[in-house]
C-alpha cells in the first residue's frame, strides 16, 4: 500500500496551500453575473460550481462569505452564467477585483452586456455561451454537526441558454474548441480543455 499523507480539516493541513480544491479540479467556473433591486449589476467568478440535473437544468454556484451576488440573487431571484474561456482569461480575473457593492466589474473588466430574453440581469457579450437562470433554492451550508457555514449554495433552473453558432459541429457543442477555462489548486492555477487531452470510453451496456 502506498504511504499517504493524512489530515484532518478541522486540525488543519500543515501544507503551503489547502489540498482540497486542487484535488477536486480543474473546476469550472462559475463567471455570474447579477442584478440588484436598484439597477446596479455585478459580475464575478466563482471555482465552486457545477451542473446538478439535466430535466430541468439546474446549475449552482457556492459563496463562500456573503457576497455582493448573493444579495442580488436574494433580490431578484434571478442570474446569468457565463462560460469563462482561455479568450477571457484576463477579463475574468479582472472580475475577481474586491470591490464596493454598486462598482460595474463589467466596465471594471472592459467587457460588454448583452441583453437577456427572459431575466433581468445582463449577460458578457463577448462569452460563447450564456445560461439565463431564475433561482431555485439557496441552501446555507451546514457542518456534520449541524453549525451553520458562512457559505450559501445558489442553485438555479437554466431557463434560456445562448451558444455561440461556431461552437455547434453537427449539432453538438465543441467542448474541446470552446478554451473552456477551468480553476487549478493553488492560488494562481488554471487550465484549458484542449483537444489533445480527450479520450472516450462508451458506457458498459
């Protein structure tokens, strides 16, 4: 058996950063952007953030603290997902910027709104692909022992969804012509789906 390294979370990791969102990963990124009830608009990335159904699509994204998207979302009840992509990279982690509620991170960033067709907030005109969202649930996070996280799960229904027509081949996404961006471990790290990384495997019957 090969010798490994153990510990335990609460106890800290004794390493110069946090195994545990290096290990899950790349992650994709859940570049969000909302809109709050005075107008204002808001776009930020988040690392934790995945797909959670298919019929309906649900998709959900994790503040961890009470960030300026929660807000928005608890207004509104609505958000737009936009696909982060190698094109982009320095436009998202313009967006990272700490910045007062009410500042444009979209102006911040240099990027342009597009409209959406049936939420309020704006989608990046420049992302290949947009999901509009209305808000299905936000969970506050809690421990095993049932000590509330300041951290909100966000789960939202995809209720339109805008893909670039170049990206479509035979009427299927290009997921390894899109520069999909993915968030790496440490405090820097990113990587890119390339073509050359694929492999397939077909589902035993």
């Amino acid at each position: 058996m090969t010798e490994s390294y153990f510990y335990e979370p609460a106890r800290g990791h004794g390493l110069a950063h946090d195994p545990f969102n290096a290990i899950i990963g790349p992650r994709p990124i859940g570049w969000v952007s909302t809109q709050g009830a005075d107008g204002s608009v808001n776009l930020a990335p988040y690392s934790f953030f995945n797909a959670f159904n298919y019929h309906p699509p649900i998709i959900g994204f994790s503040s961890i603290g009470a960030k300026d998207s929660l807000r928005n979302v608890r207004e509104l009840g609505e958000f737009v997902w936009n696909l982060a992509t190698r094109a982009l990279a320095a436009q998202m982690n313009a967006t990272c910027a700490m910045v007062p509620y009410g500042v444009d991170e979209f102006s911040l960033a240099g990027l342009a709104k597009a409209p959406a067709r049936l939420v309020r907030p704006p989608r990046v005109a420049q992302s290949p692909v947009n999901f509009e969202c209305r808000v299905a649930d936000i969970v506050q996070l809690k421990t095993h022992a049932g000590r509330a996280v300041e951290s909100w799960l966000v789960l939202g229904e995809v209720v339109g969804v805008h893909i670039a027509q170049g990206l479509l081949k035979n009427g299927e996404f290009d997921t390894f012509g899109a520069g999909i961006m993915l968030r790496a471990g440490g405090p820097s790290a990113y990587a890119v789906i390339m073509p050359e990384s694929r492999f397939d495997m077909p589902r035993p019957q």
